[in-house]
C-alpha cells in the first residue's frame, strides 16, 4: 500500500522556505468537495484577557481538464473564521470571512519532470469591511523531478500581494518523499484550517486508515470594518486520523496545539495600531472530502 498527505492541487506538495502561507488552498483539490471545521480552545493574551476561535472552510471544483499527465481545474472556496475575545485591552474583530477563486494547473515533461501552477484571487474581510478593498492575487509556479517511484524534489517560486504591505516573493521547495510502503513525509497544506504549508509524517495503517503527524504554518491577514488590517499568525502542531469510507468519502479526525500565536491590528497606511501574543491553546477538528 501507498501512504500519501492529502495534497495540493496538482499533488505535487508545496513547503515555502519563506513561510508564506497558501491560503485556502486546502488538501486535494482534485477532488470536488471538501469542508473543515477546527475550533480552536479559550487561550490566554499577554496584553490580558482571552481569546478562542473556530474556522470553516468549504470548497468546491469542477475539472476542467483530466487526464493521467494532465488536470487542470477551476475551484471555489468559501470559509469563516469566528473570533471571541474576552476581558482584552487588545481591540479585536468579530468574524472574518475568506473567499478564494484559483485555477490549477499541472502536466508531466516526459517520464519524470512534472510542473504545475496555481493562480489565485482572494478576499479576506471582516464583517461590514469593503469587499473591494480586500481584493489580493498571486499565483505559485513549480516543477518536481521524479527520482524513481519514492522520492519526488523540485523547485518553484510564489509570489502573493498583501493588503497594506509589499508583495511577497518566495522560493519553494517541492518533496514528496515514501520512506517505506507505510510511511510517507510530504509537504503541502496539511488537513487543518487550510491556511498554510506545512509538514506532515504520515503512515498507513491499512488500505483505508491512516495516521498523520505534523506542522503548519498559518497566517490569516484580512479587512477590518475600519479600513485599517488585521492579522492572526500560529504555528499549529497536529495529528490526525483519516478514513476512507469507500471509493470516494474520506473523513479525517484531528487535533493539537497552536503555537507561537501573534494578534495584530494596522491601520490603512499599515501602521501598527496593537499587537498581542497569545498562549498556547488546544484545537480539535474534522475533514471531508468527496472524490471520484
């Protein structure tokens, strides 16, 4: 059997070596439905007071193009992210929705060269905030050299605007690694809020479960209702079980710590206005996702 982390669009995996998160782009985007729910527990603020948070994301694609050395696909996501603060000095947001509109695109150079691509538009405001206003694009591009039947390397690079802030330019590295028939390390957007690239060890328990262990990096930058911009960024680490429930359903169960949690708020010049860190705090979550 085969382990394989619930990939990126074109299942090449994406890690960005300037952490630079792929927002949205949730696990396999070839299959045509998918929907998350984390919530994330009451944690302490250093500025006082708390916060907690829950996260849903759904998404839906249609195949534009399928075939065993080609895809390519239009796909459409819609999430929530419901903040609660408590007892803070830090002025927070009420919820924040994210919509994203991206096109990917892969195909295979001969026998072992694969390359993809991934434009996006996105939105990312919170209630009452312009739509217009929160507008960002950006798109990623990569190639991956199959070495063998185990191991896949390659390189890409990303570039992704910013609301009040300079456009990102990054470098990524692409790995898709089968350490043996059970166990697999794959980068890539990881079964989380689907908010970033991260890390994943993933073993295969049997045809139809398997077990992960990883990493993420999140950053969730978005409109405030004032103009100016708000930004959440942690470090989620997670395990997670997933189950396939016949040819096309699979649910995954996980759960872990946010780490390293940083709350800002800017102006519409990007102006720090306060920022707060917060303590570690525990999150549980599900996934589905449909296939054919």
């Amino acid at each position: 059997m085969r382990c394989s982390l619930l990939a990126t669009p074109s299942t090449i995996l994406v890690i960005c070596t300037v952490l630079a998160p792929i927002a949205g782009a949730g696990p396999d985007e070839r299959s045509p439905f998918t929907a998350t729910a984390v919530h994330r527990f009451s944690t302490d603020l250093d500025s006082g007071g708390e916060v907690s948070s829950q996260t849903y994301y759904a998404r839906v694609g249609a195949p534009l193009l399928r075939e065993a050395d080609r895809f390519a696909a239009l796909s459409l996501g819609y999430g929530l992210d419901a903040y609660d603060f408590g007892g803070s000095a830090f002025a927070g947001w009420g919820d924040v929705q994210r919509i994203q509109l991206s096109a990917p695109v892969s195909f295979d150079l001969g026998a072992d060269w694969s390359v993809f691509a991934l434009p996006s538009v996105r939105s990312a405001r919170e209630d009452g905030a312009d739509f217009d206003d929160s507008l960002t694009g950006g798109a990623i591009l990569g190639a991956s050299y199959r070495f063998g039947d185990r191991l896949s390397l390659g390189p890409g690079v990303g570039y992704q605007s910013q609301l009040e802030d300079d456009a990102s330019v990054f470098p990524v590295v692409l790995i898709d690694w089968q350490l043996t028939d059970a166990l697999s390390l794959s980068t890539g957007p990881t079964v989380g809020a689907t908010l970033g690239p991260g890390l994943a060890l993933d073993c295969a328990l049997s045809d139809r479960v398997s077990l992960s262990l990883g990493a993420r990096y999140e950053k969730l930058r978005f409109r405030l209702d004032d103009g100016g911009v708000g930004e959440d960024r942690t470090i989620p680490i997670f395990t997670s079980m997933t189950v396939s429930a016949g040819d096309h359903w699979r649910l995954s169960v996980l759960g872990g710590v946010s780490l390293g949690t940083e709350l800002s708020r800017e102006d519409g010049r990007g102006m720090t206005l306060g920022a707060t860190d917060a303590d570690p705090a525990p999150f549980i979550g599900v996934h589905a996702g449909f296939r054919f």
